[in-house]
C-alpha cells in the first residue's frame, strides 16, 4: 500500500534535524525544470505562478540559489521540510528511525519541481505548482512533463508492496498527474467529510489536515492492509459504510 499526498507551499528548512536522507529518483528532470526556471526575470515568475511581487523575488532568489548536489547543508528531507494543513498532523518531531523507515516505503509525495519524493528525499525550497499553465522542456505543461515518469515510478514502488493499492490522499490538482492506465494496481480515494445540518459535505481546510492524520495514523500503526484503513478514528472521524463505494472510501466527522 502506498499514499500519495499532495506538497505545501509552507516550507521550513530548519526543521528537526535527522541525519539519514535520499536523493529524489528525478533530479536531473528537476535540475532542467530549474535551468528554464533560472531564465526568467521577477516580473515573469510573478505572471507565471500568479503570485505577489514579494512572493515572486523570493522564488527567483530560490531559483537562483538551486545548485546540486544535495546535502544537508543545502538541503532538507522532504518529510521534515513540508509545513501546512496536510503536514502538521503528521508528527515527525516525535518519529523514530522505525516511523521514518516505514514512511520511506509507503508514502509519497507530489510534486510540481521534484515529481515524486520518497520521505527522506532532499529538497531544496521552491514554489512551483502543478497546476501552472505553462510549457517546460518541450511538454505542454507540467502534467505533460512528469505524467509518464511519475506514473512509471509508483508503478515500480507499487510492485515491491505486500498489498500493491495506491491510496489517493492527494488533491485533484496533483492527482491529474497520474496516468490511471499506468497504474495496474486498484487505485482508492479517500474522502472526508463534515456534518453540516445533518448534511455531509467536504470542507477543505478539514480535509486536508485529514489526509495528514491518516497518513500519521498508517505510519505510527504500520498499516499495510488496505482494509485497516477503515479503523481511522483520529480527530471523530469514522469509516461511513454507506456513502462509501469499491474505489472511494469515506471518512466522517459529525
């Protein structure tokens, strides 16, 4: 079983430190997307990601400072670098050599620079949406340019798993990198929803802190079994039977 989790755009580089690490499986794609990146002026990094002035010359700072290779002077596990809803429930200052190792195996995590990191995969700080209308390295957009690769690596990761499921704890804008067609295993979303009025709806701010507190609850319970995943009761949430179907499980809170 492996879960896929989409990145934050809160990062801190001066997190727990801990000294076992990987190298991302795609840095060479990366270190292209950062040659192209490296290119364009503030102004355009601003009209390419939509984002502040101030936002923009930070990551044209980012860009610029992006050099290889990966240390831990320069660099930062990608477990322990990811700041935000998704990631604050999943607590890493209290992890063990055994959390971190079981973690490495089954979680993965999306992302518009790097493609796929495994936990204890360096990264360097960097914004970079998946959504970006925008081409790279001759590919339409960064859908085009990771799909087939990221789709080939979980396919590979997944081959190695007792229980081969991929577990979509990813939101929509990450999960459209993957190629279903790719993927020989059963892929399983995971939903959480919120009693509002008797009514159970998603709201997002929830669902993704969720999403944190299940990979969290995998982790520190070792889950391998994708049906363990409907003991998930952290935070009120339950298994709900009936608004569930064979490839969407959902998780409520009233």
């Amino acid at each position: 079983m492996i879960l896929i989790i989409s990145p934050s755009k809160t990062q801190d580089s001066k997190s727990r430190p801990y000294p076992h690490f990987t190298v991302p499986v795609m840095l060479e794609q990366s270190r292209q997307l950062i040659d192209e990146l490296k290119e364009l002026d503030p102004r355009q990094i601003a009209e390419l990601m939509g984002v502040s002035d101030k936002l923009a010359q930070q990551n044209w700072q980012r860009f610029q400072k992006f050099t290889v290779p990966f240390d831990l002077e320069n660099a930062k596990q990608a477990l322990l670098a990811f700041k935000g809803d998704v990631f604050t429930p999943i607590d890493v200052e209290a992890y063990t050599d055994e959390d971190f190792s079981f973690a490495q195996d089954h979680v993965r995590i999306l992302s518009g620079l790097y493609g796929i990191l495994r936990p204890l995969d360096l990264m360097q700080s960097y914004r970079l949406e998946m959504g970006i209308k925008s081409g790279f390295a001759n590919a339409k957009n960064l859908y085009e340019y990771w799909g087939a690769r990221v789709t080939e690596a979980l396919h590979e990761d997944l081959s190695r798993q007792s229980q081969p499921v991929l577990v979509n704890l990813a939101s929509d804008e990450y999960f459209k990198v993957i190629q279903p067609h790719g993927i020989t295993a059963p892929i399983l979303k995971i939903s959480f929803k919120e009693n509002k009025k008797g009514i159970y709806r998603v709201v997002a701010i929830h669902a993704k802190r969720a999403r944190g507190l299940m990979v969290h609850f995998v982790v520190i319970n070792r889950l391998e079994n994708v049906q363990d995943l409907k003991t998930f009761d952290l935070e009120g949430y339950q298994f709900n039977d009936r608004l569930s179907a064979d490839r969407e499980w959902v998780f409520c809170r009233d």
